[in-house]
C-alpha cells in the first residue's frame, strides 16, 4: 500500500469515525483481510474498486457500503465475480 492509499484509508476511517459508521468500518476490515490474501500484486486501490464494486448489491455483511463505492469508485470492467473477493488476472 503506498502512501495516498494509505492517506486514503486514513480519511475515509476518520469519516466514518465521525460519523459513527460501524458498518463502513467493519466491511472495509474484511476487504483489507482478502486483499492481504492475494497471491498476486496488486495496488489496494484497485482491489478495493473492484471488490466494493462485485458485492454492493449482495445482501450479505460482506456487502460494500455506498460510503466505500464513493471512495474507490470502478473504472472499466470489473475483475471480480459478483459476491466474490478472488481477484481475476
């Protein structure tokens, strides 16, 4: 993760502090937690994109909060099933 990831992270966890938004939070923890599993190399910004992006609309906890969506927006096609967290190449 390099720095603005990091800066990144940093603002988005002081808004949701602010805003008391546990379910942001949480979520995002378990985001992290997949992206830390990949056996490949890849920017967390665009883990998160494409991770927020295939569970925003699963109804399940790990579902991607709109607060996420705005902050790692995705650009082009997602590489990630929907309701997946495994990363395709």
């Amino acid at each position: 993760m390099n720095y603005d990831e990091r800066e990144a992270l940093k603002r988005f966890t002081y808004s949701c502090e602010s805003e008391v938004d546990v379910e942001s939070l949480a979520r995002m923890l378990i985001l992290i937690a997949h992206w830390f599993r990949l056996n490949e190399k890849i920017s967390f910004t665009e883990y998160a994109s494409h991770y927020i992006e295939a569970n925003k609309d699963t109804g399940t906890f790990g579902t991607s909060t709109q607060k996420m969506q705005d902050t790692w927006p995705l650009s082009g096609k997602c590489r990630i099933k929907n309701g997946d967290c495994y990363f395709r190449s």
